[in-house]
C-alpha cells in the first residue's frame, strides 16, 4: 500500500473546497469559544493581496490550511491553522507551520504572531515547540481570558 501524498501549496481560501474546510474550523472554534472571543478570518479577507493562505492536500483532498497577513513591516500575524479531525496525529500541523515560516521568510517577514484559544493544547504546545512566546495582545486585539497571544522571530 502505497503512503499519501501530501502537499501544502498556496491556494485561493474561496473555492468550494476549501471554504468548506474554512466552515469546518468555524464549527470548531464556535463549539469552543463564545462570539467575542472568535477572531475568525472570512475567506474573502485570507483572499486579499497581503495575505498568504496554505492548503494541505492529502491525495488531492484539502485536510488543512494556514494562513498569514501582513499587519506591519516585516511582521505577519498568522491565522486559520486548522487540520481537520480525521488528518490529525500525523504531524501535519507542525508542516503546516514549517511551510508558512517558509513563505514568510521568502516574503522578508521576520516576525509572526498569533491569536489561539487558551483551550487549543495541541495547538498550544506545537507552537511553544516552535519556539513562538507569550506576547502582549497585537494589531488591534483587546485581552481576552481565553485568549493567548504569541510571537516567534524568524
């Protein structure tokens, strides 16, 4: 039997497919945090010029995403990591993040921060392996107790 393949590209976040995944990690975070501490990016804004969206592929099929959006010089904020439920355990998140530093370095970026919910572990403890660390609330964001900010020099 022959691994899947998988692939992270960059791609268009409103294509049926993948604003279906987009609809996925909204069902998530919804089920997870209450409306004013959801900062969930609209597939139209992860489309604008000064954002980067990522799509991983497993044999075709769209399993995850990540993106980045320019908010200052040379600093991105990253947003919409997802892997969807059936995709998880396997290391993809961590490719998912590996690639998005990649396109941000490629793009002179030497800063990403972040936004997660405090209730995201998984999430958490990937990006603290990656070396991103706690940071004051960034481009706009009010403290939230449910919120954890972070940032990570590239």
């Amino acid at each position: 039997m022959q691994a899947p393949r998988i692939s992270i590209a960059p791609e268009d976040p409103r294509q049926p497919e993948v604003r279906r995944l987009i609809d996925l990690s909204d069902a998530y975070m919804q089920a997870l945090y209450p409306p004013d501490s959801n900062h969930l990016a609209a597939a139209e804004t992860l489309a604008a010029p000064d954002t980067v969206f990522l799509v991983a592929r497993r044999d075709g099929e769209a399993i995850g995403s990540i993106a980045f959006r320019l908010i200052a010089p040379g600093h991105a904020e990253m947003k919409r990591m997802f892997v969807r439920a059936d995709a998880r355990g396997h290391g993809l998140g961590r490719r998912l993040l590996e690639a998005l530093e990649d396109a941000a370095r490629r793009r002179q970026i030497a800063r990403i921060s972040l936004e997660t919910g405090i209730l995201q572990v998984e999430a958490i403890g990937l990006y603290r392996a990656a070396g991103y660390q706690e940071c004051p609330p960034f481009a706009g964001y009010a403290p939230d107790p449910l919120s954890l900010f972070l940032t990570r020099r590239l």
